[in-house]
C-alpha cells in the first residue's frame, strides 16, 4: 500500500514539473517579468524590454525619412506596442523587430491634419509638417483676393469709420466660408505631407502641386491681352502673378508670366459697408408724331444728368462680388428727362424696329456692376451682372423690340429674350418674374420682369446680355454690354 502511494505521488511531482516547465516558471515564488508585447496590423512579433528603445532605432535607422522631413520618425500605423508581465520570457532584440517591420509598412512623422469642410459638405484633407506653415498659406490666398494694406488694417482694427458725406469702402468682417479644422498626430509618410511653405501655397491656390504653364511675354503684349488670349480674367491673372499690381503694369518682353486657371481651396469672404456718388442718367422721353416723316426729329426739352449717394451692403467671395444689398439711395441732384418728337416708325415682320442709337439702362439707380463682360473661371462671360437695388426691383427693355423668348433654364433661370430688329437680341437673366409674352412689342424703358435670384445664381442680380441673333447659341456671338449702354 505504501509502495503504491509513493508511486502516485511521483508521477503527480512528474506532472507538475512539467506544468511549471510548459507555464514558464520553476517554482511559486519566481516573479513575471514586465516587458512590451510588440504587434504589427494584429500579428505578434516579439517581446522586448523597451519601447522607447524601438522608437530609438526606428528613428536611428530612417535616416533618409529624417533628413527629408526634418523630423523624428516613428513607428508605422498598426504597430502596437503593449505592457504585459511573462513568466520566462523569450526577449527579441529591438533591432530583430525593425527589420521585420522595415517593409511591412510605411513609417509615420508628427505633423498636423489639416480638415477643410466646404459648404456641400464635402471634406478636404491636407498633411502639413507645422500649423505655421498652413497659416501663413492661408494668408497668402486672403491676401491674394484682399488689398494687403485693407487686410492688415483690419485684422489690427486700423479702419476708419465712415462718416457722413464721404466716399468710402469698409471691410467689416473677413472670414472663410469653409469648417477647418487642424489636429496634430502621426502621419504616414505614404501620404502627401507639405514640407515647403512654397508647394502648400501653390495647391491653396491653384489645387494642384503642379507647375502652372508659363507664356513667354511678346513685343507690345499687355496684361488684358494675354488673359484674353488663354481664356483668363484680368482679375485672374493677378492672382496668379502677385507680383503684378493692376492690369494697367507694363509688361516687358521675354518676360515669363503664369497662365494656370485658379482654382482656390478656400473661399476668402469680406463684407463690405460702401457709400459713393454715382451720376443717375436722364432718360428720354420720345414722343411720335405719325403725321410726320420718317427721320423728323424735334427735341422739345433737353436732359441733364443727377446725382445719387448710394450705401450699400456687399459679399465679396474671392474678390467676386457674390451679394448686395441697398440700404439707401440719397437724391443729391434730380435728373431731368429729355423730351424729343420723331415721326412714325417703320414696322417689320410685326415687329418694331429698335433705335439702334440709344439704349435704356435695364434697372434702377443705385446700382453696381458685379461682374463685366469676360473670362471668369476659364468660361466667357457673355454679359454683366448689374445688382443692388433689391429682389423684386422692376428690369426695364433697353429698347424697342418684339419678345421672342419667355422661359426657364437651369443655368439663366427665368429668362426673356427680346429682338430689336437692328441686328441686336437681348437677354435678360435670372428674374423673379416675366411680365410680358411671346411675340408681344415692348417699347424702351417699359418694364419687362423683376429682378430675382433664379438658376444658377449666387446672389440676386440681373445678367443682361447682347447678341447678333438668338442669345446663347453656337450660332450667335455675343457682344460687351458696355458697348450700348453707359456703364460706371
């Protein structure tokens, strides 16, 4: 009985040898050893001693990443290093787990993501080495749309107030239309990281790192005619070549200009408080006499010019102004219409023949030219943009004609189309109503639509066009408005 006991108990002394064997310790009183579990994307590779060791060769090892980013390197996303305590433990060498994970994956720099949410809601991501850097891009695309001089004077409060009876603009606010927001963290170096302030101020403003073409300036070439030529505003231009102050520079031969279209990251927003003059044209009133010849003509009192005050309200969207709000318009001077006779008129095709001598502004007084005739945005724009005297505000014919489009597009929203019977069609854009129809005569100054807000729109306003036939067609051509009527 005895020999059969001391039998089982070792074979239990057996067992639980090889129990302590298997679990990593030899007898009860041996304690676990704290090291660091080491893992890449879920898969252990090792144990070691210490971590800040790994981030030491890691950042030893990465010499080129360290000279290309100025930086510390640090361990590749996915590799996690975690405190654990081991009995008997297997300890790797820090320099074994660097070269297993060398090209598994990309290492990582502190840097700062940059999140830029536009107003569809839409994100952009940028990877910049410091907040710095960013921040002086920024001011870069401000200063880009916004006179320096006016920029510095109101980030530091310098602004004079405007006081009554004077000419002036006030910048009231500046601001970006986008949510950004700037978070430090690692970043892998298999992203694009911003390291030259130069490469971040180009993408800012043209949304790419790539070179923008150049054009080699000719004999006599200026600035409005080189943007003419590659389909660019003026305005454009100059941002596009800061070193140019006005469209009016001179500009020397063999010198070498950027043509690239802009296209800005971010949407510099500044509020403005204008008051100015503005001459408020007689109008002339005609009077038909059909008991006289054709090309009878008597003026019976002459017109003379008035003068306005104008306040307004404006939203200016990377230099474009986007909206404009009248406040009040003060009569300085009242205009004083002209009043001729002239015999009767010729009808053709049931229609009148416009008078291809003068044309009837198409709004109110207290208006502002938002937008000429031109290139905008790498598109012509076959037209101007008149704004500020408020939705609703009646939109007069420029002259007689017979009404040969009433409709709606997405791009014009509610449109009318008028043929003068001189050669000349005009259209008018985005109106809150159409008063008149199909086929129906009109008669210079007679009110037509109102002023809206409609298709493609980014502010109420009246888009006035010119044509040598059927306006917005590949077989018409657009002319500048300014060409007919007396633009200020």
């Amino acid at each position: 009985m005895k020999k059969r006991l001391s039998i089982q108990l070792i074979i239990f002394l057996v067992i639980l040898s090889g129990l302590s064997i298997f679990l990593g310790f030899n007898d009860y009183n041996e304690e676990p050893v704290e090291l660091y579990q080491v893992s890449l994307n879920g898969k252990i590779i090792g144990l070691i001693e210490s971590k800040e060791d790994l981030d030491k060769e890691i950042d030893k090892q990465q010499t080129e990443l360290k000279k290309k980013y100025s930086t510390k390197v640090y361990a590749p996303h996915g590799l996690e290093v975690k405190k654990i305590y081991v009995y008997n433990p297997k300890i790797s060498k820090v320099e074994d787990i660097y070269e297993y994970i060398k090209d598994k994956e990309p290492f990582t720099v502190k840097g700062y993501k940059v999140t830029i949410t536009k107003e569809d809601k839409t994100e952009l991501t940028l990877n910049v080495l410091n907040k710095e850097m960013f921040t002086n891009a920024v001011d870069k695309v401000i200063k880009a749309f916004i006179d320096e001089t006016v920029y510095d004077n109101y980030t530091n409060n310098m602004e004079a107030e405007i006081t009554e009876g004077t000419t002036k603009t006030k910048t009231e606010n500046i601001s970006l239309r986008e949510d950004i927001k700037i978070k430090e963290e690692l970043i892998s170096t298999d992203e694009l990281i911003f390291i030259d302030e130069t490469e971040l101020n180009k993408y800012m403003l043209f949304g790419t790192t790539e070179d923008q073409k150049k054009y080699t300036v000719q004999d006599g070439e200026t600035i409005e005619d080189i943007s003419e030529s590659f389909q660019l505003n003026p305005a454009e231009f100059l941002v596009a070549n800061p070193e140019f102050t006005s469209a009016s520079n001179l500009l020397s031969k063999g010198e070498e200009v950027v043509i690239g279209l802009i296209n800005p990251q971010i949407q510099v927003v500044e509020y403005q408080h204008v008051v100015y003059e503005q001459t408020k044209d007689y109008k002339t009133e005609v009077q038909y006499d059909y008991n006289k010849p054709l090309g009878y003509e008597v003026t019976l009192k002459e017109g003379s010019n008035g003068r306005e005050r104008i306040t307004q309200k404006r939203e200016v969207v990377n230099g474009e102004v986007t909206k404009v709000v009248p406040v009040t318009t003060e009569v300085l001077e009242p205009a004083i219409n002209k009043v001729v006779v002239k015999g009767q008129r010729i009808y053709i095709n049931s229609g009148i023949v416009g008078d291809s001598g003068t044309w009837a502004w198409p709004t109110n007084s207290g208006y502002y030219i938002s937008s000429r005739y031109g290139w905008r945005w790498g598109r012509l724009h076959a037209g101007i943009d008149i704004t500020g005297t408020g939705h609703g505000s009646p939109i007069y014919a420029s002259n007689d004609g017979v009404v040969t489009r009433v409709s709606y597009h997405s791009e014009l929203g509610n449109f009318i189309e008028i043929n003068h019977n001189n050669g000349i069609y005009t259209v008018y854009e985005h109106l809150s109503k159409q008063y008149v129809s199909v086929g129906q005569t009109v008669y210079r100054g007679q009110v037509i639509g109102a002023m809206g807000n409609t298709g493609n729109s980014k502010g109420t306003h009246l888009h006035i066009g010119f044509w040598n036939g059927p306006s917005n067609t590949s077989r018409s051509q657009s002319y500048d408005p300014c060409r007919f009527l007396k633009c200020r």
